[in-house]
C-alpha cells in the first residue's frame, strides 16, 4: 500500500480490525502535529493520520513515520554503524529465524 501511496496512487481498503493502545500528542507548530501510537500489528499509520484529520474537520496526512518498536525489536537497542565493524558485528548478530 505505501508503495502505490508514494505513486500517488489511491486504492479503496476495507477496513480492518485494529487496536490503539496508546496515542500521545507529543507536539503542534501549526500545521505540523507529531503524535506517538502504539497499535497493534496491522496499523495503517497513513490511514490513521487521514481518520485524525477526518475527525478534527481539517484533513490530515502522514508526513514522517519512524517505527520505534517492532514485535520484539526497539530502536534503543539498535547500534551505531560505527559500532559496527569486521570485529564486533557478530556480537550485535540478532537470530531471526522462524520459530
């Protein structure tokens, strides 16, 4: 979906079940409001930000979108290229075989 929304591209979807455990406004310089959202797997962040906008009666879009959190992975845990090297990346090497 974000590669034909990136195209420009408009696909009519069906809805889908989904849960938001949380969502924070962090921030509002108008016309930039950044929120945080912790939703189940399934989540159509663009969806989400165009059913903001729908509510608030103003229309809305996604301009920017960084995954923290993923299944058992977080963004904190991640390491620094640099830290990375022939040496020490194995000690980083993360399994992600299917169980």
């Amino acid at each position: 979906m974000y590669e034909l929304a990136r195209k420009g591209i408009e696909v009519e979807r069906q809805p889908v079940k989904i849960k938001i455990y949380d969502l924070k406004f962090l921030e509002y310089t108008h016309p930039i409001l950044k929120i945080r959202v912790r939703s189940s797997s399934g989540t159509y962040i663009r969806a989400l930000a165009d059913d903001i906008g729908k509510a608030l009666g103003t229309g809305a879009y996604l301009e920017e979108l960084r995954r923290t959190k993923i299944d058992g992975y977080d963004v904190k845990d991640a390491r620094k290229l640099e830290e990375l090297t022939p040496e020490t990346w194995h000690k980083f090497a993360i399994d992600i075989t299917p169980k």
